[in-house]
C-alpha cells in the first residue's frame, strides 16, 4: 500500500487532509515527513499535529513498510 493512501485512510476520519507523505534516507535511517491540513480548515495546532504523528506511526507500525 503506498503511504500517502494509508495516510489518508486513517486521517481523514479524524478530521485531517494528507498533503504529502515523503520519506527521506540518511544512512541506515529513514523520515517520514507528514504534511496534514484540517479538513475544517482551521489552523493546524500541535495538538493536531500530535494526534496525527501518533495514528500514522501506529499504522506505520502495523503495515511494517520498510523492513
């Protein structure tokens, strides 16, 4: 699955529209930027992006994407 899609399908239930999902590799690590904008369109607060870091991590979790 690829990860812009499996963002989207946990966020937006939440409330929250995925603008980008990149990964980025530096040596053996790998980052995930996460872009995310309310669905509401009101301003994007860190508790939001708190909610949507800790639902993507767990889904990135469960799918195992970079073995």
């Amino acid at each position: 699955m690829e990860l812009m899609q499996a963002a989207s399908e946990v966020l937006e239930p939440l409330g929250y529209e995925v603008l980008e999902v990149t990964v980025g590799v530096a040596g053996k690590s790998r980052r995930v930027l996460l872009r995310i904008d309310r669905l509401d369109e009101a301003r994007v607060g860190i508790d939001d992006v708190a909610k949507a870091s800790e639902v993507f991590g767990l889904e990135l979790d469960r799918l195992d994407p970079f073995p």
